[in-house]
C-alpha cells in the first residue's frame, strides 16, 4: 500500500476532530502539531487494516452484483427450438 497523502484541508480537519475529541472525551488539550503526529501514526499504523476492509466489502459488493447482472442477461436470452 502506497503511503496515504491528505491535502492541507484534509489534515487541517482532521486535527480539528481529533482536537474535539481529545477535549471533549478526555479532557485534554492537544495541540495542532500533537494532533497531527497522531493522525500520522494511526494512518501507518492502521490504515492498512481499514484500506483492506473497503477492498473486500468492494469486492463483496462486486460479486453481488455481477451475480444480479448475470440473472438479468439470463432472463433476457430468447427461447430456442
């Protein structure tokens, strides 16, 4: 997996939510270069788990409905003598 690149907004609104967060649910004030360190890690760190979790509920996605297309075409084939 190649190394994920946000844009400055991107990242400018992440820190914010993790800014909130970390106010919010523990009480602690984080800041901006602290926020962003952190959202660093847990991309290196976890975004292989996530990015491989959308790929299959893709791929699952996928063969559904290929599945469904091929039940379409099938009713629509015409009856032969």
């Amino acid at each position: 997996m190649s190394e994920i690149n946000l844009s400055k907004d991107e990242t400018e609104r992440l820190v914010a939510k993790v800014k909130a967060y970390f106010d919010a649910e523990l009480k602690q004030d984080i800041g901006g270069f602290d926020a962003e360190f952190l959202i660093s890690f847990f991309g290196k760190e976890l975004g292989g788990y996530y990015y491989n979790k959308g790929l299959a509920d893709a791929h699952t996605l996928f063969t559904e409905k290929s599945e469904e297309l091929g039940y379409l075409i099938q009713e629509l084939e015409k009856p032969v003598d």
